[in-house]
C-alpha cells in the first residue's frame, strides 16, 4: 500500500499543515511559537527522511567489502546543527514573548496592536 510505503512523508505534510496553520489562524504568541516549532521539526524529518538509503550502511570502508551501499551522512550532521540552531531561535522567541508580556501585559497579538494603535 502507498500510504505505508510513505508514511514518514505524510507525516511531514501532517506536521507542516498543522504549524502552517498555527501560526497563520492563532493571535496567540506563545501558540504561534509551538506552530513554528512544528513547522521546523516538519522539515528536519522530511530532510532526514530524504537521507536515507535503502540497505545502506555506515561510511566506514572495510577490506574486502564490495558492492557495499553507504549512506551519506552529511543530512544527518546538518539536521544536528539546524536542530541546535531551532532550539537557540524557540529560546529567543519565547524571551521576546516575555518582553512583550512585561511591556504590554498581554500576549495576544491583537491585544497588542489595540495599544499601539491607541498610543
């Protein structure tokens, strides 16, 4: 069946809609955080799921080894990086978040725009 062949790509659509459609329909910014969080780990796995390589093995070259399949791992360090680099932004954004609800009192983003308009 299709569906089961594929089925780590129809998590990644899953997952990606779902914080598309977060960060686009809550007024939330805490909400909005975890919708780009999802969207993030979204792309990670379909980035990892693109480094795989049916039956293929570590890079590591033995004597005698022939016809052997490696996988490359270059996606895999570069999703290590960009996780450390997602985990620094999350942390940002939600410090920004705090910021805002010190300065406004609020964390609603329509709240917000009703006292800047105002002032």
């Amino acid at each position: 069946m299709i569906f089961f062949d594929h089925f780590n790509y129809w998590i990644f659509v899953i997952l990606l809609m779902i914080g598309l459609f977060t960060v686009m329909s809550r007024t939330n910014l805490i909400k909005k955080m975890i919708g780009l969080s999802l969207f993030q780990i979204s792309v990670f796995l379909f980035y990892i799921s693109m480094g795989k390589i049916d039956e293929g093995t570590a890079p590591i070259v033995v004597e005698g080894a022939q016809d052997v399949v490696y996988s490359n791992p270059l996606p895999h360090v570069l999703i290590l990086t960009a996780i450390v680099v997602g985990v620094a932004t999350t942390a940002l954004g939600l410090s920004l978040v705090v910021r805002i609800k010190e300065s406004f009192g609020t964390i609603d983003e329509e709240d917000i725009l009703a006292r800047e308009d105002k002032a």
